[in-house]
C-alpha cells in the first residue's frame, strides 16, 4: 500500500513497515480534516466578549485563545460546538461551498 | 413467511418471534441495528415487551438480569467492547442461572480501532458460564435465538446463551430468512415460568455470600447444567427439525464421510469452506468441512466422531490467544488427546480481513507441503 | 451462481442498489444475497457492494473477486479503481455515462460486452438528488434489468417502491426509462 502525505511516501508493504502498536505512521498535521466540513463557524468579533468557552470546548482543537480567538480552518471539522455553546451568539455558520 | 433480511434483522425479528417481555440494550457498531428494529417494534406496539433505556451495555445486562430473575424472558445485543464491559455482569447471569438470550456481533477489540470482524470479544467471554453458538447465515441467527430459549429454559439447564453472528458479513448482509408463522413458532416455544424466582409473595435471597462449603457445590451443578445442555441441544434441534424443517446440532459435518482432509471452522467462514470443498471435491480431493456451532458446551464426542476417520485435519480460527495459537484449535486438539491425527492450526480473517475461497483452498495446499504446526497465518504480510 | 460487483462513490447509492436488485430477485424465487464492502463510508469514497442470485442456497460470505456483471455508477472511477480485474470472461460492464459503449476499452478483460446509459440525466429528470450529485442507484438498475435479463423490469420497479421511502414513483420510473434507453 502507497499513501502520499504531503510530498513525503509512506510504503506499508509487510508487517515490519508498521509500528508495533496501531499509532499513526508520524505526525497527524498531514491529516487536515477541514474537508470534512459542511458549515464554516464565523466568529464575530464586535459580539465576541473573549470569554474563550469556544475555545474550551472546540474537541478538535480548532480554536486558538487569541485576542479575538480564531478558528484554525485547517483542521476544523465544522462539527459546531463553539456556535452552539458560545453564550453570547457571537459565532454564526456559513454553508461551506457557497 | 420468507423475507429477505440483514443478520441484525434476523437477530430482532427472532427475539420478536421468542416473544421477550423485556429488551435492555445499549447501541453499539455494527450491533445498532438490532436495538434500533426493537425499539420500534416495542414502539409500535408489535411486541408486548418493556424497552429498557440504559446508559452503558454493563446496565443493559443488569437490567435483564434483574428482569430475567423476576421471571421475564428477556433479550439482549451488543458487539466487541460492549461486551467487555458487560463481561462481570455474564458471571452474574450465568451463576444466577438466568438463561437470558443475547445476540452478539462479532467485532474486533481495539486498538486498533476496528468494527469488522473477529471472535476474540466472544472467546474471551468463555468461561463465564455461558452457552456460546456461533452462525454461519442469517437464518441460523434466528432460529437459534428461538431454541437458545428453550434450551436455556430447560429445569436442569437454566443457562443463558450468546449468539454469535460475524460483524457485517451477516449484521449487514442480506440473506433469504424464513420467519415461519407465529403459531408453530408459539408451539415450539412455550411460555417462560421459572420455578424459582423473585416474588414479593415468596421472598427469597439471590446471590448471597456463599461459603466454601457450598460454593464448590454450586459450580459443580454449573457444570452438570451445561452437560445436560449438550442433550437438550440435541433435543430441541430435533424438535425444531420436525416443526420447521431445518436441522441443527453442535455441529455440523459437511462431506466428512469419505474426506481424507477435514477442515474445521464455524461462523460465516463455514459457509465459504462448503463452497470451496465442493469445488476440490471436483478436483478430486477428499476434502470435507466440519462446522463446530457450539463453543460451550464444547461437542468433544460429535467432534472426535467426525475427525476420527480423519487422515489430517486443519482448524481456522478467526482469533487468536495470544501467547497461544488459535482458539478453537486447542479445544479441537484437547478433544483429540491421544489420537495419532496430524493436526494443523490456522489463522485467518482476523479484524475483518476477507477470507475467500482460494484462502481455504490454501489451507490444504499448505497441509500437503508442509509438517503440522501450531500457528499458520493464511495471508499476513510478513 | 451469477455474481454482480457495483461500483459508485458515497452517495450514489450503490449500496441500496445492491439491496434493491436482490429485492427484485427474491420476488422472482431466486435465493439472494447482498452486502456492501465494509469500508468507513464518507461522500464521494469510492464504494463498492455485491450482489450474488443464485437458483440455489447461497453459503459463501466473502467479496466477490470473479463477478460476472459490472455495474459502474460513476465513470470516473473507470482508470482510477482497478474496476475489471476478475471480471468473467464474456462478463458485462454497464456504465452510467453520456458516451456510446464503443468509447470504452478494458485492456485487462477478456472479451466484455459493454452497455452504457446516461442514468445522471434521466435521475435528475426525475429530480432524484441535485445537478451536482444526482441519485442514480434506481436508475441504473432498470439498465442491469435491460443487460443481463436476471430480473424482468416490474419487479425491479415493484423492488424500488418498496426500498425506497420517499418519491417512490419517480425512482421506479427512472428505471424504467434506463431500461428504455440502454445502448449496447
């Protein structure tokens, strides 16, 4: 089996090519779930109260404690905690594609 | 009434057909399905059971172990880790001698994560007193759920049974089942009425602390059960062959007569192993197939029977013991103890892999190239 | 035994297609069996189901490796996913495409007969899913009916009423209408 990540080929031929447990061939950054993503949270920043309970929730972690706090678009998965648990409707989602 | 159907369908429509007055169950891949049909079977009033919601699959047995001992024919299904978690709980059942019914689908334990199939969940469960069947099609699913309570229910049985169907190559596939109707079905299966119970009227104790006087005494009747179990085994397959038309046993022997090579399997993998005997049979090589359903009660007698007229025989198993070999293969070898058979053990279709015809075909090839051994891989990328 | 292997991309509905032929089989006193290929399903994942009819009782439970019939709902998996390999000699390849049959060679198969109809067009006709992702899993199936003559056309349409929960009519209809249309 060939699988390409990044530029970077990983060959898993034979037992001995895998770890000895089931961990994944290096680093998971490669693994960018934005794909995933149906809906985009936004946040908006002149409603955002910077209370960071976004960013405690987000289970990815998409969501850098920033000043405000911003979403990682790489890696979010669009699954919409942050909107459903900021307290102050300060995140909205947008249909992704659009 | 034939129907064309998923495993997980057959396993639901059986415990329907058994007419269970309580169903517990927490959803796990690929068993969901199964308490997803009950629910809305319950739901719209199809079955006159109790639907219990629980939060984990180890209050789903209890539940029906607190149901089952207050005289209720219950049901159950889970998969894999769901099982493992449920596993104190299966002592609880099996010791109380609550013959409870659960159907489990055979997945394997992470890590790695996986949802495909393999027998490790169910073999690890092995010595907690339980009846384990393992079925090769959907229809077996059904009709062992029906005998299962009636074996289990049996005074001098008193035991519960797991059904053991294969992740997704019978959970998720569809099969030709026939339902039968509800009346034979009613006849075959009567009522459930446990002497011994929880009764507010007769207050007893159940479970209580049990000393060494008596407790060495109590597994010594766990075992006299589970030896009786073998001949009601026979018993109701018989029954259910007259009513129905469909033959069971402990296990099942395909074109071992003759055969110089007796290959032994069980699940879905016993299905394919015909078809691949028919086809070297054309070939001209004496090859046949023995199926062992039951893990527990183990058939030592029906399996030496068959294997006796053996010249060599290969056992596949879908799991392994690790530290060990194969499962099924070292029951199969005790049973032998004595006889001069050579005998091989194999691996095959661990977490899912597909084991196909030209796999089974290589099991032979390897017999006859090769000396016994103990651990064979069919198909590990070494 | 005749074996038939569906290919498609999540979404498509291969799988029920697999589900809806067997379906249409057993009505016609076949013995059946069908199944997807166990993968982690995600929109637009290559994805493939089996379906195996059979005047006799089917025991085998693995993945079909030699089928007799090839269903591909999308051509775009034509080059990308090794769709022929196994594939019985004489073996028929019905493809969902706008392209006559001739426009199609398979290097590796011996000898395929090939049929091809525009099922994305007839199911949006018959607003099965959207421009971008029609639904073409009902349509296709009146085309195997047309193919391989396994299954009359009724009852794969009877089949598709009774899988189907939602626009039952225009599912069966857009099989009619491959069935109608196949070329090859």
């Amino acid at each position: 089996m060939v699988k390409k990540k990044n530029s970077e080929v990983i060959v898993i031929e034979k037992a001995d090519d895998m770890p000895p447990m089931p961990a994944s061939m290096g680093s998971m950054r490669h693994n960018k779930t934005a794909s995933w993503r149906s809906i985009r949270p936004i946040i908006l920043e002149e409603k955002c109260k910077r209370c960071m309970i976004c960013w405690k929730f987000c289970p990815e972690p998409a969501i850098f404690p920033t000043d405000p706090p911003a979403i990682d678009y790489e890696y979010c998965k669009g699954c919409g905690i942050c909107i459903e648990e900021c307290p102050f409707d300060a995140i909205v989602s947008e249909k992704e594609g659009k | 009434m034939k129907k064309v159907l998923t495993g997980n369908f057959a396993a639901a429509y059986g415990a329907t057909a058994a007419k269970v007055d309580v169903v517990s169950a927490y959803p796990i891949t690929p068993q969901t399905t199964i308490v997803e049909i009950l629910s809305e079977i319950v739901a719209d009033g199809l079955l006159d059971a109790d639907f219990i919601k629980v939060e984990s699959e180890h209050s789903a047995m209890a539940a029906c172990i607190g149901a089952q001992a207050v005289g209720a024919r219950t049901f159950t299904a889970t998969s894999a880790q769901g099982l493992a978690l449920m596993h104190e709980m299966l002592h609880w059942a099996a010791r109380g001698r609550l013959p409870i019914v659960m159907a489990n689908v055979n997945r394997a334990m992470a890590p790695g994560w996986s949802i495909w199939a393999d027998v490790t969940d169910s073999v690890a469960q092995r010595d907690t007193g339980w009846m384990q069947v393992y079925c090769e099609n959907n229809q077996e699913v059904f009709d062992t759920i029906l005998m299962s309570y009636k074996v289990g229910e049996y005074e001098d049985v008193l035991l519960p049974t797991l059904v053991n169907l294969d992740a997704f190559f019978l959970s998720h596939t569809s099969q030709v089942v026939d339902l039968y109707d509800e009346k034979t079905i009613d006849a075959f299966l009567p009522e459930y009425n446990p002497k011994i119970k929880l009764d507010v009227k007769d207050p007893r104790s159940f479970g209580a602390l049990t000393s060494p006087e008596h407790y060495y005494e109590f597994s010594y009747k766990m075992q006299i059960a589970q030896e009786n179990a073998r001949s009601r085994i026979k018993e109701v397959s018989a029954e259910f062959e007259k009513r129905f038309g469909r033959k069971y046993d402990l296990i099942e022997a395909y074109r071992c007569e003759d055969a110089e090579t007796v290959l032994v399997d069980y699940g879905t993998i016993a299905g394919t192993a015909k078809d691949a005997v028919d086809r070297m049979r054309d070939r001209g090589e004496r090859v046949g197939a023995l199926k062992i359903r039951y893990l527990r009660p183990f058939p030592v007698k029906e399996v030496c029977r068959i294997l006796n007229s053996a010249r060599q025989v290969g056992v596949i198993d879908r799991a392994i013991s690790f530290g060990h070999e194969g499962p099924f293969f070292t029951e199969v070898k005790a049973a032998m103890y004595g006889s001069q058979i050579p005998i091989w053990g194999f691996l095959a279709g661990l977490g899912g892999r597909d084991v196909s015809i030209a796999d089974i075909e290589s099991v032979v090839t390897h017999m006859k190239q090769n000396e016994p051994s103990n651990i064979i891989w069919i198909g590990v990328k070494k | 035994m005749i074996e038939i292997r569906f290919h498609g991309r999540g979404g498509q509905g291969a799988v029920k297609a697999s589900d809806i032929l067997a379906m249409a089989a057993f009505a016609e006193g076949k013995m059946v069996q069908a199944f997807p290929f166990f993968g982690v399903e995600r929109r637009g994942a290559p994805v493939t189901a089996f379906t195996r009819i059979s005047e006799d009782e089917i025991r085998i439970h693995c993945y079909i490796y030699e089928p007799d019939v090839l269903v591909i709902l999308d051509p775009t998996l034509i080059g990308a996913v090794p769709l022929t390999d196994g594939l019985k000699p004489g073996g028929k390849i019905i493809i969902n495409t706008t392209r006559p049959p001739a426009d199609f060679t398979f290097p590796k198969a011996d000898d395929p007969k090939v049929f091809t109809v525009d099922c994305s067009s007839i199911a949006l006709k018959h607003r099965l899913g959207s421009k971008e992702a029609p639904i073409v899993n009902t349509a296709i199936l009146g085309a195997v009916a047309k193919a391989t003559n396994l299954v009359s056309i009724n009852s794969i349409m009877e089949a598709v009423k009774e899988k189907i929960p939602v626009n039952k009519e225009e599912n069966a209809l857009a099989a009619k209408e491959t069935y109608q249309k196949l070329q090859g």
